[in-house]
C-alpha cells in the first residue's frame, strides 16, 4: 500500500497523521506505545522482515526499520554490529524498499519508517530515495545525523509525498536549535534519552522531563523518548513522561540469537509483549 499522496502545504502528510494516531490509541488504551527498531537485512532480508512482523505482533505501535550502514554515528556496538551482518548478508537499498513493500502488503495499517543516515540517501539520490519510500509504504523517515540547517527543502518534499519527517531533539538543545527541528518536524518527536549511543544505559537524562516540556510547547506531534531503553521498567519510566517510547538495542539483541525466521518472529513478539508488560 503506497503513502504517495500529494499534499498540499497547509495539509499534514497522510504518513504524519498514521504515526501520531497510532501512538494516541495505544496511549489511550492504557498502554505505553512503542516504538520498536529493526534492523533490515540482519541476519538476512527474510529473517528482519520476520523480526520486524513480531515486533508489530507484539504490540509495537510504530516500526523504526533501520538501514544498514557502515558508519552509523548515533548507534552503539549492537546495532553497529546489526549493520555489519545486514552488509556481509548483502543488502542493498533497493532490498529494503522491497522488504517494505512486503511488509506493508501484510499489514496494511502498520506505521512504518524507515531510519537511515543521510550518507547512502545522498549516495542513491534524495528525491530518489523519497520518492521510493513513499511507494513502498513508509510512513515518515528518520535521519539522524541531517540537521534541519542542512536538510534543505527535504522536508517539504517529504511532506509533498505524504510521508512524515520525523525531528531528533537532545536535552542539550538550544532554543534555536529546537524551533529549527519542530518546524519541519511531524509524526512525532523523537527526544534524545541521554547524550550517547544506542545501546548505553543509565536511565533517562534528568534533563528529558524540562526537554518534553519544551517540545510540547512548540508542537502537537506526540514525543517518543527513546536511547538506553532496554527493560520494561525503562518504557514504563519514559511513558511516564513522554507520549511514547523508543527501543531498539535490546531488540536487535534478540535478532542476534539467530534461529530460522519462525523463532526470531516469535522471540522479538515476546521482547516487545514483555517490555509492554503484556501476559
């Protein structure tokens, strides 16, 4: 199913308003809406597409599919690790949009976006890779390491495409910095943790509850704390202060293990139903 609808400037994109209702019905139903990551292509494209289907059985409100790339700043060694198995396995971006093509075919409704640094999008085309992410069902995308000083008119393609931008924002931004992010940002807000990698642990920042503040101040799009998440008391305390959470270290751990597709689906459905504290 395609999220390439053209929107107009004043409209939010059709990815944008999916994500966000997404993460409002899990939160009204009493949970804490989950944003849970995964790896494309590691250990193989089959094998992360059947990660992928467990993380959204086990009650993920928001996919994050992450593409494989050989220097990811903001990922520590697990997901880094993630990446160097989907390289070695092949994997290529073309793959990906394929996998999502798929993906969405299964599941229809599934909020899904694609996270990736900007490096191989400028390598495969911006408009390119946009435009056939929007094709194969993503509903927003995610980049990390693209300030919005440099993101150019990115975002509005984005928006013109129907499909989410989604903002990273740390507690050490600047007011500045912050306004520059919201006023591209939708879909959520995704709110740096702690200031790392993926992976460490620690807690949550005591800087994160004045950060959601802030952003919710300036933006009606749902923030999603996510960075050293790992145990379900971790989601519990994030979804005490932010509309949503983020996971993704722990899960790529449960990939690690391996197996056939069956058992991965099957372990990653029962480390998302157990982070959620679902029987």
């Amino acid at each position: 199913m395609s999220l390439a609808v053209e929107t107009s400037r004043g409209e939010e994109p059709r990815g944008a308003r999916l994500i966000a209702e997404a993460i409002r019905r899990r939160r009204a139903e009493g949970a804490v809406p989950l944003v849970a990551y995964v790896m494309y292509g590691d250990p193989d494209p089959e094998r992360s597409l059947a990660a992928a289907a467990g993380a959204l059985e086990g009650g993920a409100a928001v996919l994050e599919l992450g593409l494989p790339f050989s220097d990811p700043l903001a990922d520590g060694p697990v997901i880094q690790a993630a990446g160097q198995r989907a390289l070695g396995a092949g994997t290529r971006p073309s793959q990906v949009f394929e996998g999502l093509r798929r993906l969405r075919e299964a599941r229809p409704e599934a909020a899904v976006c694609l996270m990736s640094y900007f490096n191989p999008v400028l390598a495969y085309g911006c408009e390119r890779w946009l435009g056939q992410a929007a094709e194969a069902g993503a509903a927003g995308v995610i980049l990390p390491d693209l300030p919005p000083e440099e993101a150019g008119d990115l975002p509005l393609r984005a928006r013109e495409l129907g499909l989410a931008w989604i903002p990273f924002v740390a507690p050490t931004a600047t007011e500045a910095r912050l306004r520059a992010a919201l006023a591209v940002g939708t879909g959520f807000v995704y709110g740096v943790a702690l200031t790392g990698v993926t992976g460490a642990s620690g807690g949550l920042d005591p800087r994160v509850p004045a950060l959601v503040g802030r952003v919710r101040a300036l933006t009606p799009w749902p923030v999603a704390v996510g960075f050293g998440l790992s145990t379900a008391a971790d989601v519990r305390a994030a979804g005490a202060v932010a509309d949503a959470a983020v996971v993704g270290s722990a899960l790529v751990r449960l990939v690690a293990r391996g197996g056939s597709a069956a058992e991965i689906r099957e372990r990653v459905r029962r480390g998302v139903a157990d982070l959620l504290g679902a029987p």
